[in-house]
C-alpha cells in the first residue's frame, strides 16, 4: 500500500488493478467529498508549515496524488511516511519496506514497516504538522488503523499536532465480529474492536484517544476534516485500490468474511489476481468443481500457499454483495461449509501461520471460534456468543461519530 503523486496509476501498481472497475456511481458518491478534496478547510493552516504526510497510492484528489496538489499549492513536504507495501504500493503484503528518497520530487520517504514502526524524534524534529491520508476497509485486521495509533503517539510524544483527512469507510454499514479478547493482541489486532467497526479512521482516532487506548494512555492532539455529504450506510465504491492484495471492489466487500481464511489451510485468492474473492485447496477435489492455482506475483503474493497447485473451492467473484448489506453480517456459512466438506479435518485451521501463532484466533479475536466450527456449532449460537461485546461497543461507539 504507498505511492506518491501522478505516478499514482503507473508501473506495477496498475498491473495489480490499483484502478478499480468503473462501477456505476450513484448520485450520493458523487455528491460525497473526501477531507483531502476540500483544501480550503486546510490548506490556509498548512501555510507555512513544514508538513510530513503518512500516505500511499490512495492518498489522491480526483486522479492526482495529494503530495503533487500541495506542492502545486506553495505547501512545504518535508517528508513522507510509508506503511504497509511501501509508498509506492510495490511491497508484498508483510514483506518490510526500506527508506529512500522519491526520484521524482526528491521527497525523503521513511518506511513505517520495517525496523521501525512509528516515527522517530529526529524525524518529527524538522516538521510543525503532521497529515494522515490513508484509505481504509474497515476490519480491524487492516492494519492502517495500527498505523495510525502509532503516528498518534508520535505526534503526542513529539507535540505535534495530526491533521486527519477523513475517507469513507466502504464497509461503514457493518458493524460484526467478536470484540478482539486482548490476549490475542497482536499485529493484525491491537485494540478491543469487532472485527467489522463501522468506522472512519478519524472516528477510530476519536475512539483511540477517548477510550485511552495509546500507550500509557495518551491523546493525540488532532484537527480532523470529515468527509462532506456522507453516513454510514452509503455505498462507496473506492477509486484506488487500497491495497495490492485488494484490487476490486469485490474484493473489498467481501474482504469482512474471507480474510478469516488466512487462518486455515486453504488458499484464498493469494497467487491470483483475483485475492479475497476465491477460496481452496488441492484436497477439496473431490468436493468442487471450480479450480484455481496461485502463483508467484511480485508485488502482490509471491510464496502463496499451494503455489504451483491445482485448488478447488469456491468462487466468489460474481457473489451478490448486496446480501452482505442487507444482512449487515460477516458471511460464516463459508468457513462452515469448507470445513464440513475437508477430508483433513486436522489440518483445516493449520496453515503455514497458524501452526505457529494461532493465526485464526488472532484474526476472529476470540479463543471460542475455532471450537465452534470444529463441533459444528450453529451459526446462532456463535453469533449469540458475540453479541454481549458488540452491544456494549455499539453504545461506546456513539461518543466518537463524525456521521450518522
């Protein structure tokens, strides 16, 4: 997940589909203006300021990057900070990212997703303001909100203030899951969220600093600018990918329910380019029709799991999302249904990572989940078991919306 400016829809970014199919946009997404599109609510603060940005590809104003239309304006970008995949949004997904210096505006960019991650004193000493612009799914799993959390600190560590320019949350409409049981804490779940939030990041960093969730329970000092002309229960379809391994807006509406598959012995769309939208594996043969075989992608999955193999399973690239939105529900039929029909019932919940972290409790958040699916647990009473937790999230999740 990163890029800069006009190289934006260029190289290898653009061959992982970073542009998004040209769905049919309603008149409320046309009407829906992000916090970086209204520059006049903060530009004039920016001027100057020497600023540094956390930003990646879909740090954009229309089809221009946001570092290239504030230079344009007179603002002074120090530096850029990169998360997951790079700036540039090359890096495959876990792989660290290295420092350098961006070629075409000689820009320094300081990876936050390598030794460190978060920035350091000597690099906020030369910057008054620091800006977030990333796009987000709405999964705690997604590991921008962890991103955020951290510059937070940062900013409050270093006394800087942190200029948040709000973007919808695409799966706003969903709030679903466990609360994440903080002793499966851990890098794809930091904080005691549903799997599914309903938020924006800037609500999420209202939430962060309002219920002392950074470390030794500071507060940020943030200036946000909401999305205009937005709720919640809007359908947004993203105009950049926001990340390599989610490049359609198929992948992103079904990435609640199918990212729960990193935690299995199946492959689900890794090696393709099709991730989050094709679940299987060699040994479901006999049970499917459908196949698919990963392989090595630079930039997007490049040692998936069965690569090289013939994978059986599902395909849910022409599913209905629709059904996801009208039942406002994480999908759990499709877990159930593949672990019904696994011959190596042992193995099902044994990938490659979970055989060494328990990759599955990490991603649900809860220690109950994986026994509810081996003992063929009906789908009310797992859910029931969530909904203690989620009651009590909806109710503390008012204090913090920016939107109806």
């Amino acid at each position: 997940m990163k890029y800069i400016f006009a190289l934006l829809l260029s190289a290898n970014f653009a061959c992982t589909g970073s542009r998004l199919p040209a769905d049919l946009k309603s008149t409320e997404q046309a009407q829906i203006k992000t916090g970086a599109e209204q520059t006049e609510k903060y530009v004039p603060y920016l001027k100057g300021k020497r600023v540094a940005m956390l930003a990646n590809p879909t740090t954009i104003i229309g089809k221009r990057h946001l570092v290239d239309s504030l230079q344009k304006l007179g603002i002074n970008i120090v530096k850029v900070f990169g998360p997951e995949h790079g700036f540039r949004g090359n890096a495959s997904a876990g792989v660290q990212v290295s420092d350098e210096v961006d070629k075409a505006t000689g820009i320094p960019i300081i990876s936050l997703y390598g030794p460190k991650n978060k920035p350091s004193k000597a690099d906020l000493a030369d910057v008054d303001v620091v800006i977030y612009d990333l796009q987000d799914v709405g999964v705690r799993f997604y590991t921008n909100i962890n991103a955020l959390s951290r510059l937070m600190e940062a900013c409050q560590e270093n006394n800087k203030e942190l200029l948040i320019l709000d973007r919808p949350n695409p799966n706003a409409y969903l709030i679903d899951g466990p609360i994440l049981d903080m002793k499966y804490k851990s890098g794809i779940g930091m904080f005691p969220i549903p799997m599914s939030h309903g938020l924006t990041v800037a609500e999420f960093a209202q939430m962060a600093n309002g219920q002392g969730w950074l470390t030794n329970g500071v507060k940020c000092k943030l200036r946000i600018v909401p999305v205009a002309n937005y709720n919640h229960e809007m359908a947004y379809t993203l105009p950049v990918a926001p990340s390599p391994n989610l490049n359609t807006q198929q992948s992103i509406m079904l990435y609640p329910s199918t990212c729960m598959f990193e935690g299995t012995y199946l492959n689900h769309g890794r090696g393709t380019y099709f991730p989050f939208t094709v679940i299987g594996s060699p040994y479901l043969k006999s049970k499917y029709s459908f196949s698919f075989t990963p392989t090595g992608i630079k930039g997007m999955s490049e040692t998936p799991l069965f690569m090289n193999q013939v994978c059986y399973g599902l395909d849910l690239r022409d599913y209905d999302v629709s059904i996801l939105r009208k039942k406002k529900q994480i999908n759990l039929q499709w877990i159930m249904e593949l672990y019904r029909n696994s011959p190596n019932k042992e193995d099902f919940f044994n990938s490659k990572l979970s055989k060494e972290m328990g990759v599955i409790e990490r991603l649900i958040g809860s220690g109950l989940f994986r026994q509810q699916i081996i003992d063929g647990t009906p789908e009310k009473e797992i859910r029931a078991s969530w909904q203690p937790g989620l009651s009590q999230y909806k109710e503390m999740r008012k204090k913090y919306l920016l939107y109806p």
